[in-house]
C-alpha cells in the first residue's frame, strides 16, 4: 500500500510517463496484466490544455477503467500551471503530476522540465500555486540534478515537502545524462533521506520484478515507477507485486501470451486512434513486443511499415511460419536462439542498464 495523501494505492508499482509510448491504449493493456498502481499520462503542455488543444486534449483522454490516474503537466508559468491543474482535477484525475526532470531541449528551454530544478525558490512557489488550487495529490517528478557537479534533488525535495506536495518520483540519471549511463542508486538514497513524511519513488532502468526490489533495498524507495522497463516488459507490475508478497520470481510469460498482448495493444490503438493513425503509431511498439521472441528480424522488417490491421495479421502468420525453423520439437525455442534471461538487478542487466540508449520517440509521429 502506498499513499499520496488522501489518495491510497494498491500497488507501490507505477507507469511512469514516457513521451509517445504512455498513452490510453498502453496504460488500458497494463491494467489488464494486473499489478499496477497508479499510471501517469505522457506529459501534457498546461497552455496547450487551457488552450484546449486538439493534440493535449487527446493525451488526457481516459476510462473508468483507467484509474488511479495521474496527469503530468510541464510548463514554467506558475498561472497556467495552478490553472491546468484545477481542470484536471475538475475533469476527475486522481493526482496531477508536475514534470521537472525531461531533459529535452525544447522543454528546457521554456523554463519546464529539468531546467526547473536549477532555481529552487522560484519552482517551490510555482508549486505551492498548484498544491493551494487543489485538493487531489500534487506530485513532483525530477532527476538527481543537472550534472553530476549540482545533484539538486536532495534541496528541491525538501522545499517542495515545505510546500505541500504528496510525493517524490526521483529518476537516478542527472540532465545532462539523458537516458545514457548507469542509473544512481546512492542518488535516489539522498533524496529518500532528504525528505521527513512524504514518500519518494524511485525510478530507472527497473526491467524486471528483482530489479525493482533492488531499488527498494538499496534506495529506501517506498514506490517504485518504471517507464521504459513496461515497455520492454509490460507483465513487469503483475510480476513485481508478486514478488513482493509472496517472494515467489515468477517465469517470464510464454510466446503464445506475448502474442496475444501485443494483438490486444494493437486492437485498443485501433480503437482509440482509429484504424491509420493507431497503425502508424504501432510501428514503434511492435519491435518492442519482439525483443523476447528470439529472432525476429522478419517481424521487424515488416512491422515498421504497417497501414492496416488486416496486414498485422498477414505479417503475424507470416511471422509465425519464418519462426519455425528455430523451434525444437515441442515447439519451444531452441537453446541457441532464446533470448538471454531478464536481467536481475542494475548490475548484469544487458537489455536496458549496460546499452547506451533505449530508442524513444524523436519527433511526432507524423514523421515516422
């Protein structure tokens, strides 16, 4: 159980926000596997949203079934900030999350993101603004610091304890690392211990349940929120809180239900985005899906460029045939074609800690 104020979670595990990837399609397919706590939306521009954007409108678009949801807001003016959150909470969101710790150009250089973490006063009562306006939980989401000289997170913690905030998602990466390098779970400690009443999650290359009981044991975290590591294993909430109760590891998902969930995720993009866009879209989710098929360049090749759904399923049987070659009698993988294990900590995880990068978007879909 984790509380953000008045708001109690069943889950300490949480969808952290990822631009382009945590939309309603994805958070829907997550909440079907179990596990999860509390989802953020991707973030959301608090002008575009007051503005009533076609494009911000459509990123807070949600379901009854899509609670406990946070919607996570950047910006720098603290009016459009406070007036952004009481919309929300008007329109039902269970908490309103402000991001401080995007390291992209674009929202740095408006004053959002990361660069907010570099004027504590200032941020502190753009924050306080919010924590007045409204009643639902305020959140703040913020990196170590801007580089490893002015690891800042520790300051801005406590000043936004100061001023009302229900909580700290802390990502173990500074600014200027980007998504690259190791992740710093003596960072994470810092702020855990910075902090007097409110509880912090942690955050960063979480790609498997011990993973993110790592963080727990060596941080002091009281949640855990994972971003890219959904992606690479979405069973990761079920599987976590599972270990957490039981101390039972849980196999990894056979073929059959990888499958399945990445057809469910297709069908709810289609359904939510409409046939054109939530195909187009899908090109950057299905290679995901195939990092744990064992080989998979055929599916790749051919999932990049998808139009309809009618062809998924062409390239799905497609794929299926291509694949037998690999399989044993009993139709498993053969020893040499398996995936290498998930890893099991920070320390040996190849998938996600140990590579310079994972892909994320770099520019609206349009291009893609």
């Amino acid at each position: 159980m984790l509380s953000l104020g008045p708001l109690k979670l069943h889950s300490i595990f949480s969808l952290s926000p990822l631009a382009g990837y945590t939309n309603l399609p994805f958070r829907l397919a997550l909440r079907e596997l179990g596990g999860l706590g509390l989802a953020t939306t991707d973030l959301v521009n608090a002008r575009s949203l007051l503005e009533k954007n076609r494009k911000a409108i459509k990123l807070i678009e949600t379901r009854p079934e899509d609670r406990p949801l946070a919607v996570q807001l950047f910006g720098s003016v603290p009016e459009e900030m406070r007036d952004a959150a009481v919309i929300l909470e008007s329109l039902g969101v269970s908490s309103v999350d402000i991001n401080m710790g995007c390291p992209v150009k674009k929202v740095c250089k408006v004053g959002g993101g990361s660069a907010m973490m570099n004027s504590l006063g200032t941020t502190a009562r753009l924050v306080k603004g919010m924590v007045d306006a409204v009643s639902i939980p305020v959140t703040a989401k913020m990196r170590l610091g801007w580089d490893d000289a002015n690891w800042t997170a520790p300051d801005l913690a406590r000043a936004l304890e100061d001023v009302g905030v229900a909580a700290i998602s802390v990502h173990g990466r500074t600014r200027e690392q980007g998504f690259k390098g190791s992740v710093k779970l003596a960072g994470i400690r810092a702020v855990v211990e910075a902090v007097k009443t409110i509880p912090v999650i942690g955050n960063g290359d979480v790609t498997s349940a011990s993973a993110a009981m790592t963080m727990i044991d060596q941080t002091g975290c009281a949640g855990v929120g994972i971003g890219r590591g959904a992606f690479y294993n979405p069973w990761i909430f079920s599987q976590s809180l599972h270990l957490q109760t039981t101390g039972e590891l849980l196999p990894e998902p056979p073929f059959k239900e990888r499958i399945r969930l990445m057809t469910r995720h297709l069908d709810l993009m289609v359904e939510i985005f409409g046939e054109q866009l939530g195909c187009r879209m899908f090109r950057k989710v299905g290679p995901w899906y195939a990092k744990r098929f064992g080989p998979a360049i055929e599916f790749n090749r051919r999932i990049v460029g998808i139009s309809t759904r009618a062809e998924y399923d062409e390239i799905l049987e497609h794929y299926l045939k291509w694949r037998e070659p690999f399989l044993d009698a009993d139709g498993n993988l053969k020893p040499s074609y398996q995936p290498a294990p998930m890893p099991l900590n920070f320390s040996d995880a190849p998938a996600s800690a140990q590579r310079e990068s994972i892909p994320v978007p770099s520019g609206p879909v349009e291009i893609w």
